[in-house]
C-alpha cells in the first residue's frame, strides 16, 4: 500500500509520518495555493496517483476545503483506490476514514416536515 502525503499551508509531512510509523511513498508540499492554482495542484496529485494506478493508496491531507473535496471527486471519476486518513485528536493520531458506499446513501431516509 502507497502512503501520499498531500501537506498545503502548515508542514504536517514529518508529524504524518512519525505518527504512521513510516516514510511516506510521495509528499506533496505546497506553501499558501490560491483556487486559481487548483488545477495545477490537482494535476500533480493525478499524476501521482496515474503512476500508482491499481495499487491501494492511502492519502493524509492537509489543506483547502474546496481543493480537497475537488481531489474526492478526481478521485472518483478515475475510480483510484483510495483511501483516507484523518487526524483524530482523541486518539493523538491519524486514523482511517470510512469508505462511503452506495448502500449507506440508498438505506438513508431524509424525513422532513412540509409546512
């Protein structure tokens, strides 16, 4: 398995990496990205993930909202195998993230009151 450290603004790579206990296969670095640079961001992101097509990846991320919810569909149009990890303060590291299915939104029921 891959591990992909996608680090923007704050440095987490090191942190990351002490904390998984391993070196992370490739890191992404970036100071302060503005939306305009999106699409470049998200195209180094894709190549690296291009040159790990079939292998199982596990990605840390540490940036922008919007980048990163642009990056889980990237993802999801290139049907990558990814998987998340997020940073839990409970546990004092980082831990996997749920893979949705589509069995958990077709069994979910929005109940509203119309007035």
């Amino acid at each position: 398995m891959k591990l992909l450290i996608l680090s923007i603004g704050r440095d987490i790579v090191s942190s990351a990496e002490a904390q998984l206990n391993r070196v992370a296969d490739a890191t992404i670095q970036l100071g302060e990205v503005y939306p305009g640079d999106y699409p470049a961001v998200r195209k180094q992101i894709y190549e690296q993930l291009k040159s790990w097509s079939g292998e199982e990846v596990q990605l840390v991320l540490s940036g922008p909202l919007g980048l990163i919810f642009t990056l889980g569909q990237l993802v999801g149009l290139n049907h990558f195998k990814v998987s998340i990890l997020q940073y839990d303060a409970e546990a004092s590291g980082y831990t996997s993230v749920p893979t949705p299915t589509r069995r958990e939104i077709s069994n979910y029921k929005i109940e509203r009151t119309l007035q």
